[in-house]
C-alpha cells in the first residue's frame, strides 16, 4: 500500500516520537510540521529533514498529507481537530483528547459531522501486557471480577513544572498527575473493567510548587459490584513502575511494570508503541480493521478523571 503523509501539529518533546515513529514506519512518511512558534518549526523541520509549515491551514492543505498527528500541549488539541475537520484529514490526538469532558465531545462532533476519522494516541493498548490482560477478562479466566485497582507511583522534579508554560497548569495540563502521567493506566481501566458506577477521591498538592495536583488516592465501585481503586502521583520519589492488579474469584492478573521504574525522565520512554498506533491508525484508513480507540473510545478516560476531580472537589 501507498505510504500516507503524515504532518506534526506541535514540535515539542512529544512531537519527536510522532516523528521518530512516523519515520521508523513503512506505512507513512514525514511531510513536515507546524507550531504556532515559527522558529521551534523549522528547527524541528531541520532535525527532522521535513517542511515547515508557518499556519494549520498551509501544514493542512499541503500536498500529499492525508494523516494529522496532534502533539501540541493538552489545552490547545481543539484547535488543530478543528483545523483538520475542516480540511477532511484524519486526525489522530496525543493523550488526554482534550483537557475537560465538553470539550473532548466537540472535538469529536465536529469530526463526526465532517466524516473524518478521530482516534486518540494512546500506544500502551498495544502492549503485550495489556493484550493478555484483556484476553484474560474477556475469556473469563479470572471468573468473576471482584476488585481492579492502578498504581502510578512516578516522580517530577520541581523543574518540570516550574521550566514549563504549562504542565500542572489547568487551563492548559488540565490537571496534573492523573490527566498527564497516569492517563494511561487509568485508559487501561476504563477499558478492561465495567462501566464505574461511584467514585469518592482525594486529590493534594504535596510535593511541588504546582496549580494543580501532585497526589491523588480514589476508590471505585464497577458495574456487577467489583471494587477498585486509583493511586496517581508525581510526588513518590524516586519513581516506581506502573502498577495494575484485577482479582477474580478464579484467578488474578498482576502487572507490576519495572521497565518504568526511570519514569522521571519523561524522554526515557521507547516511540515504538506510537509506531504501532499509528500503524494501525493508518491501517484503519486504508480499509483495515477499525482502530480500536477512536474518540469515542478515548473520552472514557477523560470523564473518569473528571468524576474524580469533581469528587475531590478540585474542578
């Protein structure tokens, strides 16, 4: 099949596994990439022997671009889905896709009405880990589920926040440890257990000079009666592994992840989980097997972690 042409939205650090992915892959190629900051552009172009483009409209309407890969800070998704609903390019969004529940739907109405295909970049679905892990549930293998419950016991120095316009911000983050580090797993929740019926939370600032939280503990009851719990933090020095356990009454499933032990480097992380998503994005397109976290899929997560903002009284 034809390689599809692929542009950036965003340069920062985020963006260089959209590139590295996209250059790694035989499914797609590099047209080039746009920020709002020209210089920050045509030195991510250089990097990555690719066009700078100076608006959304030129990096959208530019010849041969056929997939937009958004990876601009949280809060400032909505504009390039909209920018791409109207020039009818496949969009798929680096996590979270949007920063509040209403928003992330009017991303997701405007692509629905404009026929273009939305997905959300969440790459740990492709991992082993998580494909065993919902073949085990889905088989029935642990019997009846009776508690699920994550761990994201990661670490950031004062730095990251303090160096950044918007991390732990929430006009632009959305949140802190739960929206930005911890989203993942809390995806892996809201995909492999029931529908949450409660939620009580506690959300605290603990550890760094931040507008939003460091800490977060919620426990939670499923659909069918499971419960379960949440722990998400940058706050834990040194950092651990990513943590998830479901317990049936057959069986458990433990996943206690040491490969993110180091997780105070966010750019200590592999790109090969973006290339597969976005491989599969591309696959989808091109009349493959549908791309399973479109943005239906890919809200769930957010409006978890907004019922327990909520609860915890901090949104």
């Amino acid at each position: 099949m034809e390689q599809v042409g692929s542009v950036i939205i965003g340069s920062g650090l985020i963006a260089k596994f959209h590139a590295n992915a996209v250059k790694a892959s035989a499914k797609t190629h590099l047209v080039g990439v746009y920020d709002a900051v020209p210089e920050r552009a045509e030195a991510f172009a250089k990097e990555f022997d690719c066009r700078a483009f100076i608006s959304l409209d030129d990096a959208l309407s530019a010849q041969g671009v056929g997939l937009c890969l958004v990876a601009t800070p949280s809060g400032a998704h909505d504009e390039a889905v909209f920018a791409a609903a109207r020039h009818k390019v496949p969009v798929l969004v680096e996590k979270p896709l949007s920063i509040t529940l209403e928003r992330a739907q009017k991303m997701i109405d405007a692509c629905k009405e404009a026929g273009v295909q939305l997905g959300g970049i969440f790459q740990t679905r492709w991992d082993e880990a998580f494909v065993e892990a919902k073949r085990k549930i889905n088989s029935g293998e642990l019997g009846k589920i009776t508690y699920a419950s994550i761990r994201v016991p990661w670490w950031r120095d004062d730095e990251y926040y303090t160096k950044s316009s918007w991390h732990g911000t929430w006009a632009v983050d959305g949140g802190g440890a739960l929206i930005n580090q911890s989203i993942h797993m809390v995806d892996w929740l809201v995909a492999l257990m029931p529908r949450i019926t409660d939620v009580k939370a506690f959300c605290a600032t603990l550890a760094h000079p931040m507008e939003t939280e460091d800490t977060v503990s919620a426990a939670l009851r499923f659909e069918g009666g499971a419960l379960g719990g949440i722990y998400a933090a940058t706050s834990s020095y040194p950092g651990r592994g990513k943590f998830i356990e479901v317990t049936g009454t057959k069986g458990t499933l433990v996943l206690d992840d040491d490969k993110t032990a180091g997780s105070a480097s966010p750019d200590s992380f592999p790109y090969t989980g973006h290339q597969l998503c976005i491989e599969s994005f591309v696959d989808s397109l091109q009349g493959g097997e549908p791309f399973p976290v479109p943005g239906e899929e890919a809200i769930k997560s957010i409006e978890l972690i907004e019922r327990i903002y909520k609860d915890a009284g901090i949104r």
